[in-house]
C-alpha cells in the first residue's frame, strides 16, 4: 500500500514522523517546519511543500492508495471534496489529531481499507481508532471488505447499500457460491436455494452464466483466472480488448504474447505474469502459483476456450 503522511503544524508534523516511519509512507509538511523532520539525529526523507494545501491534494490524491493526514477534520473534509468519486476508486483516508489520541477513519473504510489503517495509525501512536461504518460496529459482515481482503471485486456496487442495510437492521441475506469457502456462515448469511423467493442475494462467482434470482443481487467476482493470449497478424486491437473487458472483473494474472495484446490488458487493469510458449505450456502453467486457487482460461483470435 502506497501511503502519504500529511502535516501543517508542528505538533502535527512530529506525529506524521513517527507513522510515517513506521508505515514507510512518503511524508508531506509544510516548508515553514523543516527543522522539525530530524528524528534522532537523523533526517527524514519528506516532501516539503511551498504551494497552498489544496493545490497539493489535487496533486496527490489519486497517487496514493492512503492518506493520512494530522489535522483537524474540517480541514480534509474540505480539500479531499471535489476529488471525491466513488468508494471503488478513492483512496482510504484517515484523519489523526496532532496530539495523536484518535485516528479516525474518514473515507473508504472498507474497500480502500482506511478501518484497518486506522487501527495501525493508533496502535502506533498510543491512540483509539474511531471507526463509524455501521456494519464494524454493529458486527455484521461488509461484503465490500470481504471482496477487498479476498482479491474479488464488487460488479454492481450500487446494490451493496441495500445488503448492507438488511444485515444492519437485523435481517438475513442468501449467498450464492460455486468455489471453495472455509469457515462458518455467521447466522444471518443463509445458503441460496433456488426454489425459495429469495430478497436479496450475494452472489460469489466468477461465472456471468449463472442464473441467480432476487429482488437485489449483489455479484462479487473471485478475479481467480489466469488468460493467456496469442495473436495472428492483422488481428484488430479492439477485437482483443472487447474479448479481454469481458472476462476483466475475474482475471487475475494474464499472458500476453506480443506487445499490443500487452498495452490491451495493462488498460484492463489486470496483472502480469508472462508465459512464453514452451513445449511445456502445460507443465509450466500448472506449476504457477497464483495468490488464489482458480480456472485457467486462454483467448486465442479473441474466442475462449476452458
């Protein structure tokens, strides 16, 4: 996690020292306290900036997976407003007075993982993290969190406010599932069952074939595939890249074959692991070891096979 410490004052560019230390995080203060970044006779690496701190969040805010700022909050609230989009995309942020006794998770507590920091940044100075997502407190599970710690993504965000709110409220949720789970179901996650009306529905699959019925149907999609792909001459680039951007929400790893299939899957967001072509190509694919057990699925002239 790439993460940035965020001071103005005195007080509070010493409390950025000590966690951005420990979080090995860049360190951004104001240049009018440089003497205060020298720690046990020792300089810290920062970034010292001259211009006004809006101008710097602009510059920033998408550059970091997570910032912390030591400040008040109605200072942040303010300079993070316009860069604001959506909780898939915006960067965990968390809020620390400069005395360091609260860190306060402020934004994307779940998916961008501000909850969890937030409880290191205390741990780290001695403080309590304030954490106010409704599903931590009332100790439901957060299905946004769940995708963000199991390497999934959430395909239809919009409907995770209605699931979030049934488990809130005391209700229960279907769960539909075709991998491997460990553990116990907490008691209101209930197995699907097709022949029962079912409410609302977690779907967890990586399949866009599957038939899941409910009024709301949240699908978080396992990104468990490896894609291989080879190319031919002539073959257009947005063949590919419509071929690629459907399977996109479950790939995990990829193999491109030549240059332009590469630029494709970097723009789909998936990661790289390259496969050259070997007698072998079995042994060798088999012998990988991704982050979560899965499918293999290899595109060739933008056709899949299984």
């Amino acid at each position: 996690m790439k993460i940035a410490v965020i001071a103005l004052t005195k007080n509070g560019i010493e409390r950025a020292v000590t966690v951005g230390q420990a979080l090995d995080a860049d360190i951004y203060v104001k240049n009018d306290y440089m003497d205060k970044v020298i720690l046990n006779g020792e300089l810290v690496m920062i970034h010292p900036f001259t211009a006004d701190f809006t101008g710097l969040i602009s510059r920033i805010f998408l550059d970091y997976d997570a910032l912390i700022f030591i400040m008040a909050c109605g200072i942040v609230v303010r300079s993070i407003a316009p860069h604001i989009k959506d909780k898939q995309t915006d960067p965990a942020v968390v809020v620390v007075d400069e005395l360091g006794r609260f860190a306060i998770s402020l934004l994307s507590g779940h998916t961008g993982g501000a909850n969890r920091l937030a409880g290191r940044v205390a741990s780290i100075l001695g403080g309590i993290p304030v954490i106010t997502t409704a599903t931590d407190i009332n100790g439901v599970i957060a299905f946004d969190e769940l995708a963000a710690n199991n390497n999934c993504v959430i395909e239809n965000i919009c409907n995770l406010k209605y699931i979030s709110a049934e488990l809130v409220n005391g209700g229960k949720v279907s769960l539909f599932f075709d991998c491997k789970l460990s553990g116990v179901l907490p008691v209101n996650i209930v197995p699907y069952n097709s022949d029962t009306a079912c409410k609302l529905v977690v779907a967890l699959t990586n399949s866009t074939c599957v038939q899941v019925k409910g009024e709301k149907v949240l699908y978080i999609r396992p990104q468990n595939l490896v894609l291989g792909i080879g190319c031919k001459k002539g073959k257009l680039k947005q063949e590919i890249q419509e071929a690629i951007l459907f399977h996109q929400p479950v790939i995990a790893y990829f193999s491109p074959k030549n240059f332009s299939a590469s630029f494709v899957f970097r723009k789909a967001g998936c990661r790289h692991q390259y496969f050259p072509r070997p007698k072998n190509i079995k042994k060798q694919i088999n012998n990988f070891r991704s982050p979560i057990a899965g499918n293999y699925v290899f595109l060739r002239n933008s056709e899949v096979f299984r």
